[in-house]
C-alpha cells in the first residue's frame, strides 16, 4: 500500500486534468457532508 501526502494527491489529481478550482469545490462539499453526517451520527448516539 503506498501512502501519499495531500500534496502528492493533489498533484496527482491535477495529472488527471482535475482543475484546481474543481479541487476547492469538492473540497467544500465534502466538509459539508462530512459535517451533516457527524451530526446525525451524533444525535443517533445521544
């Protein structure tokens, strides 16, 4: 298994012809999703 740094994922992505523009949004979207589902997970638990 190789591990790569975020760095290297991003160049690799941009090798790939991802933009970086596109990079930032699927970053943002991800968070926001990242952040409902903890939410959710959260209230499950309480």
């Amino acid at each position: 298994m190789v591990t790569l740094s975020s760095c290297e994922i991003l160049d690799e992505l941009q090798k790939l012809g991802i933009k970086p523009s596109e990079l930032i949004q699927y970053v943002i979207e991800y968070s926001a999703y990242d952040t409902i589902r903890h939410i959710r997970l959260d209230d499950l638990t309480d």
